[in-house]
C-alpha cells in the first residue's frame, strides 16, 4: 500500500492504536517453539549508490537516527506486547557491497534508542555504485538468523532511489524472503526527475509496489518531497514498530501483473552503458 507522507499524524495515531495486537501481520511460524523476546526484528537497509546525492545521504541518516529517538517512536515500542525490538542497520548499492553499520541491538527505551541513533551519526557517509535491490535483500535474509533475539516478526526495511540494475533479477529473490515468513516495506526516494543519464524510473513507488515489497501487511511510504524525507522515515518506522496492517491493499488493474516491468532497471542500464 503506498502512503502519503502529509497523512502521517493518521498513520502515527492508528499505529499507536493498533501497537497492542499480538496477531501482528508477518507473524513467525516458529514462536511455539520459543517464546518471542522481542515484538520484531527489523532489517534497515539504507540505498548509498551515486546515484543519492551527499545531502540525500544525509537526510536519510539523520531521519532514521532522529526517528528511534521520538517521542512517538517510543510510544509506539512501549504500546507492543514485549516493549522491544531488535534492529541491524546496513548500507548497500551493488550486489557486493554492503556494509553494516549497526550489528543487533536491542532497544527498549530511551537509552538504548539513543545509543542506536548516535551510532548512526557517528558513522562516515559513503557512496557506492550501481543499485541491487536484490543483493540488499539476499545479504538481509542471513542476518535474522544471526539475531540472538526472538520476534514475532521478521522485517527488511529498504529505502531506494531507483529499480534493481545489477545482481539476481529482484521477483525470485524477495519470493524467497518471503518463503521465510519475512515481510519487506520499501521507502521508494522520488524527489528528482528521471534523467536520460541515469536509470531513474517515474512511478518508483509503483515499482516498489509491484516488484520489491511483500508479505502480510507490507507497504510503501514514498517520499517525493525533500522536505518531507524524515517525516516519511518516522511515519514508516511506526507503523513496522506498531504492527499496523493498512486496511486496504494497492493492488494492480491486471491482478498480479506489474504496471511496470520488474526489469526495468537492468534493461535501462544495458540500454544507457551497454553492459
């Protein structure tokens, strides 16, 4: 479902709303055979390909950073069955680049939501090449299973500014995540025209939709205005915390056919560099 920025005191009030639910969407299959500790576990990972410019980079770092700390954002994890979650946060671009940024950490409160936060500031900013959505999602998938905590559910938070052009062919690979009961939300970044220099796409909030996201309750919060980068982070952040289902899904006119080809971005990049 895409959501608009400018609704967010709505969306940040159902999240609230909805926060105590234990029947959360993207529920784990295997909580009986431990009890869950923690209310999700959340995959961030955050596009740094050149195509983001350095104060795109910025804006993204300060608005998850400036996010964990909220009040709301803290409301949001109090409101949840266990008052916690636990949360890695990497960097990616191409299929083989990736860097983590903040391994597992709990946060529980204001002290350790502030630690993340900090650790995310300190960090260097760095660019990288090319843009494998897919890559981001096969290096997240292993990383739950290296989270020494138990959630009730399983989140890979990816924010973009363009379609998959390098790597696996994105479909068969978020199939795959979500064959693992994990849910994908996308934060599609659409506050520059496409140029005949680039592999921007109009409509990447479609694309996200179509190609990227999925699982029970997956949605996308599109941020196509640069003034409203880091109310679209925080609006998105708690509705995963929360647990919120929208109550509508987009869905396209032709069923399960994508309004825009899940190829798309490969094809521009041969057609553009020829490689």
């Amino acid at each position: 479902m895409r959501l608009c920025v400018s609704l967010g005191a709505m969306l940040v009030a159902g999240a609230l709303a909805c926060g105590a639910v234990a029947a959360a969407p993207g529920q784990r299959s295997d909580l009986a055979e431990k009890p869950a500790s923690v209310d999700i576990e959340l995959v961030i990972a955050v596009d740094i390909s050149y195509s983001m410019d350095p104060d795109e980079l910025a804006l993204q770092r300060e608005g998850y950073a400036q996010a964990i700390v909220s009040r709301e954002f803290l409301q949001a994890l109090k409101a949840g069955p266990n008052g916690k979650i636990a949360v890695t946060y990497f960097e990616w671009s191409a299929t083989s680049d990736q860097k983590i940024i903040i391994p597992w950490r709990l946060i529980d409160g204001p002290e350790t939501a502030d630690s993340v936060a900090n650790e995310i500031m300190k960090a260097p900013i760095r660019r990288g090449s090319r843009t494998s959505i897919s890559g981001a999602i096969q290096f997240a998938m292993p990383l739950f299973d290296e989270d020494p905590y138990r959630g009730l559910r399983r989140v890979i938070d990816i924010s973009g500014d363009g379609p998959n052009n390098n790597g696996s062919p994105i479909t068969p690979v978020r199939d795959e995540a979500l064959g693992k009961g994990i849910v994908i939300n996308g934060l599609p970044i659409m506050v520059r025209e496409p140029s005949q220099t680039s592999t921007d796409i109009e409509n990447l909030d479609w694309y996200y939709e179509d190609c990227v996201i999925g699982g029970p309750g997956s949605f996308v919060v599109a941020i196509q205005d640069r003034d409203n980068f880091k109310e679209a982070i925080r609006t998105k952040l708690l509705l995963e915390v929360a647990g919120w289902r929208p109550e509508q899904r987009v869905v396209p006119v032709a069923g399960a056919q994508p309004r825009i080809s899940c190829e798309i971005g490969e094809k521009l990049w041969q057609e553009r560099w020829g490689r």
